[in-house]
C-alpha cells in the first residue's frame, strides 16, 4: 500500500509496461471492493485502486467534498505513480467522479467505464436519497446500511451469503459520521454537474447496469449513453447495484473486453 503525499492510500498491481487502469469506488466503500475485478485485470492491465477521500485509509477530505474535489483526488493519484493516460472505471459515486474527470481532464483518459452510477433523478428518487443524507447526518452509516445491502444485492444471493454481507456492512460502518453523511451529498446533489456534460466527453466508453439497480437502472444508463456520442451500453440481467460482487464474470468479461479493445491489449 502507498501513502501518497496528501493523504490518498493507494495500490498498483500488474505488469510494469501495460496499459493503466484506475477502479473509482462508490460511497461508503473502499478500494477492496475491487478484489473481484483486480485478479482478472491485472493479468493484462496496471491496475490502480485508492479510497476515496473520508473512506477507509485515505485522510478526510481537505475541503467541503465535491465532485471536482474527488476529480483532483484522482488527478493526484495519477500523477503520484507518474501516469500520463489511463483507462478510468468507476462504480456508482466513482462513475460521477471518472465523468467529472473526463470533462476537466480528458488529455488524460484513454477509455472510460461507468458502472451502476446515476443520471438525473425523478423528484421522488431524489427526496429519497436526500431523505437518507440526512439520515445518516444524524445516525451515521449504521442507519442507512441495512436499507442498502438490500438494494445492492439481490434476496436470493444474500440469503445464502451472509459472509459476504457482513465484509460490505463492516465497510459500510467504518465511515465516520463527521464526514459520511457529507460525501452522501456528493452522490446525492453531485449529479447536476455531469448531467448534459460540458464540455462534452469524448474518451470511448462503456456503461453498465443491472436490470434490478433501481437506484441506478437502464434508463439512468441510457441517459448517460445518450450524451457520451458512441458509448456502449449493457444490461446485467438479475443483478442488481454490486453485480462486480455477486457475479464478478458478469462485469470482467465485458470489461476486460472493451478495455483490450480500445487500449490495444490482444485478450489471453
């Protein structure tokens, strides 16, 4: 693990030479939620992970969190490991950090893939989420986590895998409910910064999503598709907001492909 120099825990894996990859986590969570994909990708790519400001092993944010804070964050990283381009992926708050990336920065993206990550949303969806910002101001992440392994996962999985609940509830847990219920808002009033993007992305990209991610469903991936001229599309049939978890095929194999494809890497 790396301890970069303003306060950003970070891991490089894979062969000295490949293409570089950056894996973005979503709220709450930490780099370890790409164990699943690491393994596979780091067979072809350099692959980087780091947590996100106010998670895990990473410092508090060293402002009011915001999209274009986290964007800065991952401007640092790559230039910490002397990166010049890279493949950015990003999972649900990640994927609103790699967009906001992709408009300041886009000299240094090279592809871009945005998983399970929200467009805008209805009144009612947005009240909701507002409703849980403020929920967790005051509870913190024990009263919102619950709800959550409920929306991410889908019954039958977490029926039969407790172990795997019990890791991304503890993730969940360790934020600190100074900071958590802040960089909720991010993911809750970040979106009207990417929504229409200006100026426009133009790095290749693809965007996922499950047919059960009711947070973050197919017309959301539809909507961010249609402004993102070219963008590739799929829909994960019976999976819902951590698919890369509970079926981590289901997104390496469609990954790893549109990665080799537009970074040149020939797949084993």
């Amino acid at each position: 693990m790396h301890q970069l120099n303003e306060g950003t825990a970070a891991e490089i894996t894979g062969p000295l030479n490949a293409p570089v990859v950056v894996l973005v986590h979503g709220l709450g969570l930490c780099r370890e939620v790409w164990q699943w994909q690491i393994s596979d990708l780091a067979k072809q790519f350099r692959v980087i992970t780091y947590d996100l400001y106010g998670h895990a092993e990473s410092n508090h944010p060293p402002e009011e969190p915001s999209l274009r804070l986290f964007a800065n964050q991952l401007l640092v990283v790559l230039d910490a490991f002397n990166v010049t381009k890279a493949a950015i992926v990003g999972f649900s708050l990640g994927g609103m950090i790699a967009r906001r990336f992709a408009q300041d920065h886009p000299d240094r993206v090279n592809a871009l893939a945005i998983l399970h990550s929200p467009h805008k949303r209805s009144p009612n969806a947005q009240n909701a989420i507002l409703k849980r910002v403020e929920q967790a101001k005051i509870e913190g992440s024990g009263g919102t986590v619950e709800a959550a392994l409920d929306r991410w996962f889908t019954q039958s999985y977490r029926e039969v895998n407790p172990v795997m609940m019990d890791l991304v509830r503890e993730w969940v847990l360790s934020n600190d409910i100074a900071i958590y219920h802040k960089n909720y808002r991010v993911l809750a009033d970040g979106i009207d910064e990417i929504v229409a993007p200006t100026p426009a992305i133009i790095a290749p990209t693809l965007v996922v999503t499950g047919d059960e991610d009711f947070g973050n469903g197919p017309e959301m991936m539809r909507a961010i598709a249609n402004e993102i001229a070219g963008a590739e599309t799929l829909i994960l049939k019976g999976l819902r907001h951590m698919a890369l978890a509970e079926d981590p095929d289901a997104i390496n194999r469609p990954l790893i492909a549109f990665l080799a494809r537009h970074l040149r890497v020939t797949t084993s």
